[in-house]
C-alpha cells in the first residue's frame, strides 16, 4: 500500500467515526428532547385534571397533545416503539381527562397494536384495562365489560395476581351498571378470594367494600352486614386509601 493509499484510508477511517459519533449525539439529544416533552406533557395533564377555568384548561390540554404528538413524531423516527406506545397511552389518558372519547380511544387503541407487536403482556393487559375505564366512564358497559375481561385473561398470563384481583373489582362495577348483579358478585368473590391469598390488604378492603354494598342493594341485609364488619376490622388508613373519606358507618350504593 503506497503513503497516498494509506493517508486516503485513516481520512476515510476518521470520517467515518466522525459522521457514527454525530449520529450518535443528534440521536442522543432528540431522545433527550421526546423524554423531557412527555415530562411536561404529563406535568400539564396534572394540571388540567385540577385547573377550574375551562379556557386554562383548554390551553393545557391542547399544549399536552401537542407536546405528546411531538414526542410520538420523534420516537417514530428513532423506532422507538416502546416510547411511542407509552406516548400514545399518556396522549389517551390527557383525551379522557378533557372528555374527548374518541380520540381517547384511538390513542389506547394504537398504543395497544404497539404493545402486542412487542409482545409486552403486562403493559398490554393495562391498556386493555384502560380502554375498559374509558368504555365505562363513557356509559359503553358492554365494550368495558369485554375490555376488562381481556385485560384479566392477559393478568392471568404473566402472572400478576394482583391486578387480576384488582381488575375483577373493576368488571364487577362495570357488571353492576350492566345490571347483571350475579356476574358481579362472582367478580367480588374471585378478587376477595385473590386478594386474600395474596395478603394484600388493600385488595381485601376494595372487595369487601363493594361485596357488603352489593348485598345491601340486593336487600340481602345480614350478608351485607357480615361483609361490613369485615372490612371495617381492616385499619381505617387503608380503608380511606381504598374508597376514600366517606362515612365507612353506612352502606354505599351500588350502580
């Protein structure tokens, strides 16, 4: 090899690592830039879940979307799949929170196609479970009640007992609006019968919770009463952690 030879090779070499190491750094500082438009894309959805004046919150919903639309353009470019469902979940969740259903749906939707693509099981189960809230917060029981049950079925497969107990809490309500009480009460009496397998406590208050309601609703008194007593031997810290500060003396209803 002549001098000329070798001095065009290392010029070559060099150049080479030069243009890898700025792909690098402009990859490196629009991965920087997806991440910190999600963080104050999910600091404004905090702020319009609490703002009162509707034209603010018009304002940050809107400044969130575009953030989250941005981030999912960027992440898209550097096939970031897994970036781009947690995007879209984010954007669906800033969707409900301003009641636009549709949209809020199609952002679960393809964050889920993404999430299957990856085989993401766990991450899958709580999109489905997602889309499960937003059917019912929407009045769409039937289209929650399926959601939930798949989410479950994905629970069950990882798996994560916990938030199977959880969901079928969640699919007992959804059953409830559904008016198919027997459906709900086997819901509550699987999650209370994880939930005590398991030890979480927090699982068992939430089932006895609803079991002893759903049995005051039916007028099935002294059930109800068994159920009540139960949950209220629970320590009152988790008792508001789980349904919140409301008078634990008397019964809530169940829709």
């Amino acid at each position: 090899m002549s001098k000329r030879t070798a001095i065009i090779s290392t010029v070559a070499v060099l150049l080479t690592l030069l243009c890898v190491g700025a792909g690098f750094l402009v990859v490196d500082r629009l991965d920087n830039y997806a991440r910190k438009l999600c963080d104050e894309g999910r600091q404004l959805e905090e702020e319009v879940a609490s703002e009162r004046d509707p034209w603010k919150a018009k304002n940050m919903y809107e400044r969130a979307v575009a953030n989250y639309e941005w981030a999912g353009i960027i992440l898209r470019v550097l096939q970031d799949r897994g970036g781009q469902a947690s995007t879209l979940n984010s954007l669906g969740i800033v969707h409900a929170t301003h009641g636009e259903y549709s949209k809020a749906v199609e952002s679960y939707n393809r964050s889920l196609v993404i999430k299957r693509e990856l085989g993401w099981t766990w991450a899958e189960g709580n999109s489905l479970a997602n889309l499960g809230f937003l059917h019912r917060q929407f009045g769409q029981y039937s289209n929650s009640a399926e959601c939930l049950k798949q989410s479950i079925e994905k629970y069950e497969g990882i798996p994560s007992m916990v938030m199977v107990g959880r969901t079928q809490c969640e699919l007992a309500i959804t059953y409830g609006y559904l008016e198919e009480y027997s459906k709900a009460m086997e819901c509550l009496r699987k999650a209370l019968d994880v939930a005590e397998s398991l030890g979480d406590t927090h699982g068992q208050a939430r089932a006895l919770y609803f079991l002893s309601s759903l049995h005051a609703f039916l007028g099935e008194y002294e059930k109800a009463y068994q159920y009540a007593e139960t949950y209220l031997a629970i320590p009152e810290k988790i008792r508001r952690e789980v349904v919140g500060p409301v008078d634990h003396e008397e019964s809530c209803s169940f829709q």
